[in-house]
C-alpha cells in the first residue's frame, strides 16, 4: 500500500525534514505517528498526499510512484485519499452539508449520490443534526468532525489524519480517535499524527512510528488474542 525506501524531503530554504526513510505500510493497517514539534510528521503525510515530493529516495502510495511530473496521476491517487488536515479547511460560509458534498464534487459521481454519501458520513459522526448549520458557527469538535466526515464520505482506500486531536478536551479527543480509527478495515488504512500519546498508549494491532528530527522507528503491536493463538 505504502513504501519508502530511502525517502528524504529537503525543503527549499535546505531544511532537511526527513531523512532517508525507509518503511512500509500494508492495507488495513492502523498507525499512529507520534514525535515532537518539527520532527517531521506533517511532512511525511505531505508526501503520501503527493503535497511535497521526495528529494531523493523511491515513494510509492497505493501502487502510485510518487514523483515530480507525474501531477495527473497523483491527482487520481488523491481522489482515493481522505485528509483530515490540522486546519480542517473548511470553508466558513458554506453548511456543514455543503462542506462534506464539496470534499467529493471531483469524483464525478452524480449529485445524489454524493448528497447520499455525504448525509451517511455525517450521521456516523453524529452531526445529522447540524447538516444546515454554517461551519463558521460550530464547536472546534464539531468543526472537526465536519472535516472528518468530508474525508472518510468518499470512501478512500487510505485516510490520512494531521493532528485531529489537537485543542480538543481528553473526551472529544477519545471520541475523534476512535471515530477515525473505526474506518479501518482490510482495505482502508489509517493514519493518524498525534502529540497525545497518553490517549494511544493503549491500542492494541497498531502501528506506532516514532519521528524523531527526521528520523522513524517503527513498533507494532498485534491483538493480543492473535498473539495467542501463535
Ligand atoms: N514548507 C516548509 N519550508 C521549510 N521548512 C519547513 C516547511 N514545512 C516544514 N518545515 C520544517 O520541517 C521540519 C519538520 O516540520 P513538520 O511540520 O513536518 O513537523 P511536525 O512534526 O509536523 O511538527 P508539529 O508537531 O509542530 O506539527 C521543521 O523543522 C519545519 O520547520
Ligand atoms: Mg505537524
């Protein structure tokens, strides 16, 4: 689903942000990315959205190679691709509905069944509620569950999250991790940067990586029934 091999990214101005990665993500996997600030964990989902390209090193997302010149491609892989970005990116004006429609209009399905989707995603994150609130006067754990649902509505193959649990209490942070971490399955892989690594520490068949100025380590953990059974 996802390799890097050997994968750094230097920024214009010669910040070397990651440097030489190697690692690879398999479907359905769940994975956390924890680390401290400017570690590199933006960086690296830039990279699997095709935002930011390797500077040297091979990156492949879902099959796709990952390369400058390459944007029509990168721009189909981004339609299988739900990011939840640290600034939701909402657009303010518009209704909690109309976001959600808006984050499918380039899948060129007819308007139904983007309305169909979008009104399903928002149900399963509780907010069938607030379908005709405008954004601009949610709660910060509404605004992110708009955003969540603008990206899990299409149904992509990989989700990819940048700190959904920031400014939210211990309890709406609970409730996003675990609304994000209930769309895995065998063909949706989650990935989910995040600084509260107390919230985490318990889940079992998960992936942690550990970012470090630019560097990975990676543990993973199996169900411990699976474990088991070996
Ligand atoms: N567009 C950019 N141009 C130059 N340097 C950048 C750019 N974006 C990020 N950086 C630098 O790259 C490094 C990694 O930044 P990144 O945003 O990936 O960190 P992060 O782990 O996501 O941090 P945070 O936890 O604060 O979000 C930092 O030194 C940062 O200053
Ligand atoms: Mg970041």
């Amino acid at each position: 689903m996802i390799e890097l091999a050997g994968v750094s990214l230097k920024y214009p101005d010669g910040t070397l942000a990651l440097k030489g990665i190697d690692l690879e993500i398999g479907s359905g996997e769940l994975i956390f990315i924890t680390g401290p600030s400017g570690s590199g964990k933006t960086s690296l989902l830039k990279l699997l959205m095709g935002m930011e390209y390797p500077t040297s090193g091979a990156l492949r997302v879902l099959g796709q190679p990952i390369v400058k010149g390459q944007e029509s491609r990168i721009r189909r892989l981004r339609k299988r691709i739900g990011p939840v970005f640290q600034e939701f990116r909402l657009i303010q004006g518009r209704t909690v509905l109309e976001n959600v429609m808006m984050g499918m209009r380039f899948l060129g399905l007819p308007n139904r069944q983007i309305k169909q989707s979008a009104q399903s995603a928002l149900v399963r994150l509780g907010l069938e509620h607030k379908t005709k609130s405008r954004v601009g006067n949610l709660s910060w754990g509404e605004a992110q569950r708009v955003a969540i649902a603008r990206a899990v509505a299409r149904r992509p193959r990989l989700i990819l999250a940048d700190e959904p649990t920031g400014n939210l209490d211990h309890d709406n942070a609970l409730i996003i991790l675990d609304l994000l971490t209930s769309f895995r399955d065998t063909n949706t892989t989650v990935i989910i940067t995040t600084h509260a690594t107390h919230l985490i520490e318990h889940q079992q068949d998960a992936a942690f990586i550990r970012m470090n100025d630019g560097n990975v380590t990676v543990e993973r953990r199996r169900k411990a029934h699976e474990e088991c059974l070996v």
